[in-house]
C-alpha cells in the first residue's frame, strides 16, 4: 500500500493550508487505496487572519495546532518526518505555504524554505 505525506500549513486559506484543498486530498488519498500521514511546522504562525473581516487578528496561533483541525488530530511535527517511509509528498493550497513553510510572503523571489 502506497503512503503519501501530508504537509499541511496551518488551517485556513489566508494564514495556512487551504481547508476545501487538504480534506478532498485527504479523501482522494484514501479512495485511491493510499494511507497517509498529516505533518506541520510545531512554529507560530506569522500571523492570523480574521477570515470572516480578512483583518489580522490576536493572539497568534500555533502552525501545528491549526493544522490539526483538518487532520482531527492525527498528526505529527514536520520534524519527525521520514521520507524514507513515504512515496509520495502532497503540499495542499492556501497562503499559509508562503507565510508558514517559508518566508515567500515576505521575501518573494528571496525566499527561504523553514529548515523543518
């Protein structure tokens, strides 16, 4: 049986994983006949988005914790990620990929990879 990992940025379209784009690929996933695994930075967000105004909005939350929304819990830090044990790697949507698993929100072109 095939394993896919699952980086998921956070929890919502403006501050991390796209949540329509992470659940259908959850649900694919395992109607393919696939297993996988959620991971996510244990890192705060940059910030967090208000999505029902689109203001930023406090206190801050956590990457991992969010991100744990659309696993329902089952998930694990980025860090105890081994690639060895997967075939395939699956990054969902939303802005959170350039604000939570990177810098390209901030920096474009300049960008750097979270070392996670």
């Amino acid at each position: 049986m095939k394993k896919v990992a699952v980086i998921l940025a956070g929890c919502g379209v403006y501050d991390g994983a796209e949540i329509n784009e992470a659940v259908l690929t959850l649900l694919h996933i395992a109607k393919a006949g696939a297993r996988y695994q959620c991971f996510a930075p244990d890192i705060e967000q940059l910030h967090t988005i208000n999505h029902l105004t689109g203001e930023e909005m406090t206190p801050n939350r956590n990457v991992l914790v969010e991100a744990a929304r659309i696993a329902r819990g089952e998930i694990k830090a980025i860090t105890e990620l081994n690639v060895n044990e997967f075939d395939a790697l699956i990054i969902p949507g939303g802005f959170g990929a350039a604000k939570n698993l990177s810098d390209f929100a901030l920096k474009g072109a300049d960008a750097q990879v979270q070392d996670d």
